[in-house]
C-alpha cells in the first residue's frame, strides 16, 4: 500500500521541460546536469554561445535527454521572450524554470560603480521576476509547474555582510517576492522554492583570494544540487518553501572577506 501511495504522489519527471538560465557554467551547469539525471528535458541559457553550446553537446551525450541551448542576456526583456518563446515552439510547454543568472559585485558601498547597480538589477531581481511573469500563466492553464529561485545565503545575515550590500538587499527583495508568489500560487498547483546557498566554489564566487586559501569555507556544488533533486521529488502535495544549504564554515560568520577582490569577468 505504501509503496502505491508514494508512486501516486510524486512526481514523474521524464519528458518534462524546464529552462535553465546561467547555465554554460558553474552552479547552473551543475543544476542543469542534476534536471537531466532526472530524465528532464532542457533549455539551457547564458549570454556566451560557444560554451552553451559546449555544455549543450555534453549534457545530452551523458544523460541522453533533448537540450536546447538558447543565448540569453536575462537583462533585455527581448532575449527572455525569445528564451520563452524557442522553449515552447521545441518542446510545447515550460514545465519548470529553474532561476539561476546573477552578476556579483563587491565595493564598499561609497565606491561601487553607478554602473554596477543596474547590472545587479537587471540580473539578479528583475531577470528573475520578468522570465517568471513570462512563464507563469501557461502554468496557471496547466494547473501544474516548478518555480526555483536561487537566491543567496548572504540574505540570512543580519547586518547583511559588508560590501554586498546592493547585491545581498537584491536577494533580500527576490527572496521577500518568491515567498509572496507561493502563496498566490500554491492553490493552482505551482510551487515556488528559493535555493538560498553558501559561498560555493565557482567561477563567479570561487576565486575571491582571501577565501581560498582556506578551501574548508567554500562548498562545492554538491549540497545545491541536492536541494534541487530534493525540491523536485517531493510528493505533489508538498513544496519546500525555501532549502539553505551553507558551509559550516561560510565566511559570512566572520568578517574574513576584505574590501577589495577581482571577480572574473563573465
């Protein structure tokens, strides 16, 4: 009996469609790696074609699913249509969109760039809240879809951590936004899950110099990938609101991060 009412209840993932933004690299890569290890088809987006396509060609060779690799600038609301609009004339629905594009920029906050802040919203809040107003009504019809919302660690800390400060009150309003978007759709059978990791071993976040000379702070990608695997396999009629998953030693519980750091450019 148990084993009929668990087959019942959740759900079945194979020749489902999701998209992926940020996904040539890094975190994205990894989580669109773990929506194909589940028998999901793909769209996959990041604003650099040749290692989209690179990723594309690896993915569909490992697991065998459909990919469509799409270059996309979350920033220009034309480019989030087209995204939409390929992802549905190939596979006929968006069964899942799985949020993950972001920039980063850390300045104290008298010297950060003018510049910055709108790359920082264009990218990390209103490409989220576009792409999502994109795709939500065809899952309002279909009564059926997955939202995951990668936001940030960072927005657990209170004083949110020097020289994040216009990134992490980002993450803090998209984190505010995706807790009030489940509950308008938790009745029409859309769940909405924010993904809240640690500093993890990236291209974007992983070279910061002063964090990885002690690589016991960082995580690797694993525990994210997990979360999403566990956001997406849970019974119909559960959704996990929000997953954080944080280094024991993240250093957002030490002011170990200093003022100025090189981020490698995109």
């Amino acid at each position: 009996m148990y084993e009929r009412m668990g087959k019942a209840m959740n759900n079945d993932l194979k020749e489902k469609t999701a998209i992926v933004t940020g996904a040539s690299r890094g975190i994205g890569k990894a989580l669109a790696c773990t929506a194909a290890s589940l028998g999901i088809n793909l769209t996959i987006a990041a604003r650099n074609t040749a290692p989209l396509e690179e990723t594309a060609r690896e993915i569909e060779r490992i697991y065998k699913v459909e990919i469509l690799p799409v270059a996309c600038d979350v920033t220009k609301l034309e480019d989030l249509e087209n995204l939409v609009n390929k992802t549905k004339k190939k596979f006929g629905k968006i069964d899942i969109l799985i949020n993950n594009a972001g920039v980063s920029s850390q300045y104290p906050f008298e010297k950060q760039p003018f510049s910055d802040f709108e790359s920082l919203v264009h990218t990390n809040y209103l490409g989220y809240v576009r792409l999502i107003r994109l795709v939500i009504n065809d899952m309002i019809e279909a009564k059926s879809g997955a939202i995951i919302n990668l936001v940030s660690g960072s927005t657990l800390c209170d004083p949110l951590p020097r020289n994040f400060l216009v990134y992490s009150s980002l993450k803090v309003g998209l984190r505010a936004f995706s807790k009030g978007l489940f509950w308008e759709m938790r009745d029409r059978g859309i769940k909405i899950t924010s993904i809240l990791p640690g500093v993890t071993d990236t291209d974007l976040t992983g070279k910061l110099k002063e964090i990885t000379t002690d690589t016991s702070r960082l995580m690797t990608t694993e525990a994210i990938e997990n979360a999403l695997k566990f956001a997406l396999t849970v019974p119909l009629n559960v959704c996990p609101l929000e997953i954080t998953v944080i280094n024991q030693q993240t250093p957002w519980t030490q002011p170990v991060i200093p003022f100025k750091q090189e981020h490698p450019t995109s």
